[in-house]
C-alpha cells in the first residue's frame, strides 16, 4: 500500500509540475507578445 501511495504523489507532483511548466509557457509567450508590440511601437 505504501508503495502505490508513493507513486501516486510521485504521479501528483509530476502532472504538477507539468501544468507549472504549460502556464510558465503561456506567460512567456503572452510577454514575447506584448515586448514585440512595445518594440515596433518604440523604434
């Protein structure tokens, strides 16, 4: 039981941290975004 336990968080924190890493993506995306338009905007 323990055993089954033990992966089970080890499959929680992996699907976590996978989510972490989408939403990581997403925000960087979404700043390359807005730094291209201030950049056009500027020169």
């Amino acid at each position: 039981m323990a055993k089954a336990r033990e992966a089970y968080s080890t499959r929680e924190r992996a699907d976590l941290l996978l989510l972490n890493l989408a939403k990581l993506r997403s925000e960087v995306s979404a700043i390359e975004a807005h730094y291209g338009i201030l950049k056009a905007d500027y020169t």
